[in-house]
C-alpha cells in the first residue's frame, strides 16, 4: 500500500493510464511482487474515451516482424486463460475469445510479400495457412476470389474477444491483488536534476496532489506523448482517429474470418452483424472522438459489395470512433526505459494492436522494474532507444 500524508502520496510505482497497457503493467506487479506498491493513475472514471474500450480487439499472428509475433502468441495464451487469471472471488470475467482466423487477401503485387510474412510467421511457430484462389473458393464460397493471389489464413490461433471486459477484468484483478486506482489528472513527471542527469520522482497532478514515486511508466496511451513533453522527451505517437462500423446483412457469411482485403479495408462477425473499418485519408492527429460517417460511401460499399457479393444489400446500423495510439516512426511499440532519464519507463505506440499485446508488455514492463531485465519474452526490439538512434523497426501489417 503506498502512503498519503496531505497532498502527497509515497508508492514504489506510479502508472499513469489504466487503460488496458496500465493495467496490465499494474496487475504483473501485482502478481510477481505481492507487497509491492503501485498507483494506478487514471482521469477518465468511467473510462469514456480510452482505447481499450473502443477497440476492435482482435488477435492475430500474422506480423512482420518476430517480437511482434511473439508478444501476440503470449497473448493469446494469456486470454486462453484469461477467465481463471482474472477471476476476483471465485467471479470470472467472460472474455468471449473465439477463433476463427484472420484472413489476409493478396493481389499478384502483393503475393510475394504475404509468402515473405508467411516464412517469417511459421519460423515463430505461427500456423498460418497460404490458400490459393481456388482453395479460398472451396474454404469460403461467399468469397470474390477472382482478382486474388493468394491468401494467408490463420484459424486456430487468431480471432477475437470481449475487449471491454478483459480491460474491465484486468483493472478489477490488479486492484483486487493490491494496486490502488488514483482518480485525478496527471499533468506532468517530477524531476530531480536535469539533462542527463535527470531522475524522475513523481507524478504531479493538476488537482495539487503529487504521488512521489520510486518508478514512474507512462501508459497513457494516445496521449502520452503530452505529458513527457516538458522532460523535454518527444514521444512521436499520436492520436488517429478510427471509425468503426457495424453493419448488418441478411445472408449469413458461414465460418467468416475477419478479412484483409488488399485494397486496405478489413472486417468480421460481431455476432450476427458485422464490424468494418478502413484507413481514414487524411490521416490527421487528434480529431474529435465522433464516427466519421462519410467513411462509409458509395465507393466503400460498392468495394465491399466487389469482395463479398452478399454484401450488396449491407447496411450500417451505427458507429463508433475511438484513437489508434499511432507511432509515426515505425508503426510498433515504445516499450521500456527512456535512455538519459532515471526512474521512468514507457509503454506507449501500439499502433494498432495494444489490446492483444498488452499481456506481455504489461509483464514485460514488471520484468524491468523488478529485475532491471526481461527474464522472459526479450522485448527490447522495441526499446524507445530506436527513436534516438534512428533504427526504426518498421511493422508491415498495420491495419486500418
Ligand atoms: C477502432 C480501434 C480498433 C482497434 N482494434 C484493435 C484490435 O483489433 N486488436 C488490438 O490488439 N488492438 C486494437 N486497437 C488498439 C488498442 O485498442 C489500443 O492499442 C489499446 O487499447 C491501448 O491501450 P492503452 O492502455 O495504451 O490506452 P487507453 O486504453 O487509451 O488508456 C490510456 C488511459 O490513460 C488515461 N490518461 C491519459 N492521459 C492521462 C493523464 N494525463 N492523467 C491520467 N490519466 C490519463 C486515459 O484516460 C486512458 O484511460 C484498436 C483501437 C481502436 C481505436
């Protein structure tokens, strides 16, 4: 338990964000080191406007590179237990995984790349399938095939879950096994020294109250390159805005996987409708959290329609919008310690896919603090050391 005299307050670790990444960062402190203290600051109470509740949250294998991969396997074992893991007085969470696969699609262009992914994929251990047009017919007749290549197919081991929930689970389990949720806005990291001398030793918020700390992260998510701006750190995540749409169609699509089309659209079955969404151009930074309907168009349904001629009679029954936590740099996240400051570490820039990776950044975050090395999944491929040292880790499957 950390300690409050006044305004200020003592913890081992003070995690600002209880989004999904925060929480999961809290809930392996929690669980390697009982006894340890860790606030868990959070500004949104009812969690309105976080990511992890406006996700697609879905999980996959098919990456580019291998830490990805990796953190995504680790994922999917942890929401394979998620249920027991997350249980609070013999209460589990029903998390909803189902896996049907994701389905990449490819053009001639694009074939040669998917087949590259695909050996990088199954060096993991990753089973994912390549299907030629023929076998994509027989697999999912409801399908256009006639412009594609090839397509990468991994049922088994990718699919989809109750986001919501797992992050709900996840904030109740980490304050069941001891974290404190602090509701208050944080405005900036405490600093002793400066350059690189520099140590950070709280959190201010901006209701006066400071939570004086041995260990600071920053897990707030697209917002998080704000609040590490006057440490004079330039985060370069930003906050895109992602339409998604639900729709529904009469004709049911029988054993749909949630597809990639190659054009750059994806979707899937949430439960008898559909969910649809697609890149917005322009992409711009910190648009208002409301659906852009005209997303959806004339050319957009008429794609649709192209790829799955059910589709023709579709129709968007809402939408809802939510912030990709985007790292402009290279698409992957900022996991770690920042170089030259003492006392802070990142988890921030997923880019995309935070839901399925947070298992393992959150444990791997744990593993630094209290071991000052990764004991198990090596994630420093994702080190925000790159940033200064100009090495990006570009990931090719970005979706939407
Ligand atoms: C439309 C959409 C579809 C997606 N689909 C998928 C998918 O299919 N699969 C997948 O893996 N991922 C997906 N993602 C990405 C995933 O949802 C995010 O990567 C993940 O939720 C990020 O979690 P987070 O905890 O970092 O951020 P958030 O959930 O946004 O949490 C950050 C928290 O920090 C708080 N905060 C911020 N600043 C402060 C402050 N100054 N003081 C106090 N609190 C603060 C915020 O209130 C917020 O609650 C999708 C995202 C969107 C928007």
């Amino acid at each position: 338990m950390g300690s409050m005299q006044g305004d200020t307050a003592r913890f081992d670790v003070a995690i600002v964000g209880a989004g999904i990444v925060g929480a999961s960062i809290a809930w392996w402190l929690a669980r390697l080191q009982p006894g340890l203290s860790v606030a868990l600051i959070e500004r949104d109470a009812g969690f309105e406007w976080a990511s992890s509740q406006r996700s697609a949250s879905s999980i996959r294998q098919q990456f580019s590179i291998p830490v990805n991969i990796e953190m995504s396997r680790f994922g999917l074992e942890f929401l394979s237990e998620a249920e027991s893991l997350l249980s609070v007085d013999g209460e589990s969470p029903a998390i909803g995984l189902t896996l049907p696969g994701y389905l990449y699609l490819a053009s001639e262009a694009q074939a040669a790349g998917l087949r590259a992914q695909n050996a990088i994929q199954r060096a993991q251990g990753a089973a994912i399938d390549l299907l030629t047009p023929t076998e994509l017919s027989a697999r999912f007749p409801w399908l256009h095939t006639d412009d594609l290549a090839l397509g990468a197919f991994g049922g088994g081991c990718e699919g989809w879950f109750d986001g919501p929930a797992l992050h709900a689970a996840m904030v109740r389990s980490a304050r069941a096994q001891g974290a404190q949720l602090i509701k208050g806005e944080a405005t900036s990291f405490t600093h002793s020294g400066s350059g690189k001398l520099a140590r950070v030793s709280g959190v201010q918020l901006n209701d006066g109250r400071l939570i004086e700390c041995g260990l600071a992260v920053n897990a707030a998510g697209a917002w998080s390159r704000h609040l590490v701006a006057s440490l004079g750190i330039s985060l370069p995540v930003h906050a895109r805005r992602r339409t998604v749409f639900v729709l529904s169609c009469p004709t049911p699509l029988p054993d749909c996987p949630l597809i990639i089309d190659p054009s750059g659209f994806w979707f899937r079955p949430e439960g008898r409708q559909f969910i649809f969404g697609t890149t917005p151009d322009p992409d711009t930074d910190d648009l208002p959290l409301e659906p852009n309907l005209i997303e959806f168009d004339e050319h957009t349904w008429a794609a649709l329609a192209q790829r799955v001629p059910a589709f023709e009679s579709v129709r968007v029954e809402r939408a809802w919008a939510g912030y990709y936590e985007m790292n402009l740099f290279d698409h992957n996240a900022l996991i770690g310690t920042w170089p030259g400051i003492e006392g802070l570490l990142i988890a921030t820039g997923f880019s995309g896919h935070g839901m399925q990776q947070a298992p393992a950044a959150g444990r791997g975050i744990a593993e630094l603090i209290l071991n000052g090395r990764y004991t198990t999944l090596d994630l420093s491929a994702l080190s925000p050391a790159r940033l200064l040292n100009g090495q990006a880790l570009m990931e090719a499957n970005v979706i939407g």
